[in-house]
C-alpha cells in the first residue's frame, strides 16, 4: 500500500464545489493540505456526520478541522467536504 496522499479539489470557481466550501469558512486550500499532510494532525470521526475529521494547524498556527470522505484507499485519495477553524484541545 502506498503513503502517498492524493487530495480532490473541485475547480476554483465551482460554487458548489469543495473550494469555495471552505473560503465561506475564512480557509484556503493551502490551509487544507497543511493540516491533511501534516504527521502531526490528528484524525478521528466527526459525531455529526460519521465522516473522518482531520484536526490541526495551518502554517499560519490556525487550529481547523477538516471533514472529508475516502474516494480510494491505494493510492489513498480523499476529497474534503469542508473546513473550519476550532478552539484547541484542552488536555
């Protein structure tokens, strides 16, 4: 199985796509794929949805969450649905 990590973007200026989901929410596909590639991020499962979500920080040190679907395992693809800043963890 592959490590590698392909991500579906919609185009720019779908406006029901992917993309412009996530600019209605202050983010950029750049701050997606920070916290998707990051090792640091942390995934789980979204109460709401069932849907994986993907918490972490954008270059910028902004704490997001990002929801997205599995479209393939090998070579694992996804497609965020969306994305949105979050308080960060309290321990």
């Amino acid at each position: 199985m592959s490590n590698e990590l392909i991500v579906v973007w919609d185009l720019p200026d779908d406006p029901q796509g992917n993309v412009q989901h996530i600019a209605q929410h202050g983010l950029t596909v750049d701050d997606v794929e920070d916290v998707l590639y990051s090792r640091d991020s942390v995934t789980s499962f979204s109460r709401s949805s069932g849907q994986p979500i993907t918490f972490g920080y954008t270059t910028g040190g902004e704490h997001i969450a990002v929801v997205w679907e599995l479209v393939a395992a090998d070579p694992r693809t996804i497609y965020p649905i969306t994305a949105y800043a979050v308080p960060e963890a309290r321990d």
